[in-house]
C-alpha cells in the first residue's frame, strides 16, 4: 500500500473514488491539482452543488454580467457559467481519461431537473449538453424515474456517456441496468466499434435511504425496530452490487463484452452520513468493491484519507444483508416506498435548488 488511502482505494480494491464537488476556485485556484494528487479520479455535480457554488463566490459575476450583456436568459445564463465550470474540470481531468484508457477521468453535469418526468425532453437536452461540451470525459447525468428509463437507453444508443443518477431501490437499478445494455446493443448494430468508448456509472443513493428507514424505524420503536437504525443502507447496496456483478456475467453482456464493453459501473452516492452517531467513513469504509465508484463530499474525502479503512467489504455477508432487508420487510417497512419517496424528494430537491438560483439570478439581472 501506499500510505495514500485514496490512491489505495483505486490501486488495492478497484474502487474509483470520485468528488461530489464543483466549484470554479477549483479551477481558477489550482486546488484541482491537489485534489487530482490525493487520488481523486473523477468528478460529480449536480443543481444543489451549482446553487451552493454560483451564490458563494463572486467568481462568476463577471461571466454573468457578460453573459446578460448578450442577451441570454436568466437560465441561459445559468448554463453559461455551468457549462463554463464543467469545461475547465474536463480538462484536467483529461489527462486521467487518456491514462486510465477510459476507465475514469470523468466530470458529471446532470439535464434540468425540470425534465425528471419528461423522457424526449431529457433526450434532447442530454443531446444538446453533450453537443455544446464535446468533450470525450463528460459524463450526461440523467434520472433514473420511470419515464426516464427509455430515455437512458436511447441516450447510450446515441454512444454518449450517462450517469443514471437519482436509484434508491433494488427494481429500479435493475431496470437502469437493463436500459443501459439495451442501449449498447442498439449501438452495437449501427456503430459496433463505438461500443468501446461508451461509459456509464449508475448512482445509487445510500445515506438518503438510511435517514428515511430510520425515521421509520424510529416511529416503530420497539427494541427490534431500534436496532435496526443504520443499516438498511448498506445492506441493500450489497445487494445492489451482486446484482451487478449477476447482471454483468450473463449472456446478454457477454456478446457486448466481446466488443470491448465496459460494464456500468454501481456509484455510490450520498455517502456522507446524515447522522452524527454513525461513523463518518462508514458509507466508504462498507461499500468498497471493485468496477465500482464512490462519490465523496470534501468533508468525506478528507475523513477517509485521515482514517478510512482499505478493504473489500461489499461482498462480505450479503446473507446478513438479506437478513437485514428481511427484517425491515417483516416489521412492515416497504423499501419500494423507500425508494418510491426519496425518488420524489430528491427530484423536487434539485428542482428547488435550480429554481431558486434562478430565482436569484433574475434579481441579480435586474
């Protein structure tokens, strides 16, 4: 080992550890350098982080009083300075695409959250993104709602880059999974030597699940419920993950895999933990496995470099997992519903979070 627990994480177990953070000091102040030599091999965002990013710096005021100057919209405007940030992390984290032959390198920005229930729509925004980006390490994020899932599969057919974003439940991967290898058998009959260029990692939400079971379980509270608490996370993306690795040895993959498919990689995301009594590395620590992504907030990312363990843990007592699931199921707690409400809350979340910048920007505008 190296000493380096994040270079470890990749080199040891197979794990890429990528950043769920996007800001434009990164980029103007070198502080990607220093995340790219921690060991940091890609890079995730999303509405929220943009919120956060664009109102707490005025680093983009000259790009939008610019940009208002020409005549763009309010969210013409939001684009610019989005696309503007997306670009400069591609670059550097171009030369880790090239070096890691595709594997990584990767910088994620996700269609208008406005178009969670819109399939054509979110086609033709992730089109329209990955036109005016054209970058071969950016990384379209798309939900993955139930309308969506044809969009997914249309998009990979198109040979673009997708990270399904928005998975907190076992049917729902499953269906994400399946759309993606339609996808690739769609392009595999028109473009069969594109197969091999085309990456897509599939986020499933953990932190999110445990704070919605708990509360659950905390409403129940009898001893059995109580016990419990924290653990619903963990066990279904054990689950998760054997259904990946179930999905990703089958026939329909094989035939793909023969030209040169790369799998769609399981992604966990909402790693932080959302409660103080657990553990601050635990939803890194319990979810290390190989062909697979765990994307970090700074505070996360610092924790596990300062004292997170190195080790392959998510193949570990998947028979506990069930048991746990089981469990939850017999004190009628339905991770469907689970999934089913988080699905919701987190749409709307980042609905709010570009909605209210928006709105922000309009005042800023005027």
């Amino acid at each position: 080992m190296s000493g380096n627990r994040l270079t470890d994480l990749f080199t040891v177990t197979g794990q890429s550890p990528w950043l769920d953070n996007l800001k434009r000091e990164y980029i103007v102040n070198g502080d990607f350098a220093r995340v790219l030599a921690s060991g940091i091999r890609g890079l995730t965002s999303n509405p929220t982080i943009f919120q956060k990013a664009i109102q707490g710096s005025a680093l983009y005021d000259d790009q939008f009083f610019k940009s208002v100057q020409r005549g763009l919209t309010t969210e013409e405007t939001y684009w610019e300075l989005v696309v503007s940030d997306i670009i400069g992390a591609l670059d550097i984290f171009g030369p880790l695409y090239v070096s890691s032959s595709g594997l990584d390198g990767y910088v994620s920005v996700e269609v208008s959250p406005g178009l969670a229930q819109d399939m054509d729509g979110t086609v033709a925004a992730a089109q329209e993104l990955q036109d005016r980006i054209a970058r071969p390490n950016v990384m379209i994020k798309v939900p993955a709602t139930k309308v969506c899932i044809p969009a997914i599969e249309e998009i990979i057919s198109r040979g673009i880059n997708v990270n399904v974003t928005l998975i907190f439940g076992l049917d729902r991967y499953q269906e994400v999974m399946d759309a993606y290898i339609r996808g690739l058998q769609r392009l595999g009959k028109t473009n069969p030597s594109k197969v091999q260029e085309v990456a897509s990692v599939a986020s499933f939400f953990i932190s999110r699940v445990d704070s919605e079971v708990d509360k659950r379980l905390d409403a129940i509270c009898t001893q059995d419920a109580l016990d419990l608490r924290g653990k619903a996370a963990i066990a279904q993306a054990k689950i998760a993950y054997e259904m990946f690795e179930q999905t990703f040895s089958g026939e329909a993959w094989r035939s793909l895999a023969k030209l040169g498919a790369q799998v769609q990689r399981p992604l966990w995301a909402s790693t932080s933990t959302k409660n103080p009594d657990y553990p601050d590395t635990m939803y890194v620590d319990e979810l290390i496995g190989p062909h697979s992504v765990n994307t970090l907030p700074d505070a996360t990312m610092d924790a596990f470099s300062d004292h997170g363990s190195i080790a392959e843990t998510i193949t570990s007592n998947v028979d506990g997992a069930r048991k746990v699931l089981d469990d939850l199921s017999r004190l009628g707690i339905d991770m469907t519903s689970v999934a089913q409400q988080l699905e919701h809350d987190g749409v709307l979340s980042f609905q709010q979070s570009f909605n209210e910048l928006l709105a922000v920007l309009e005042a800023k505008r005027k």
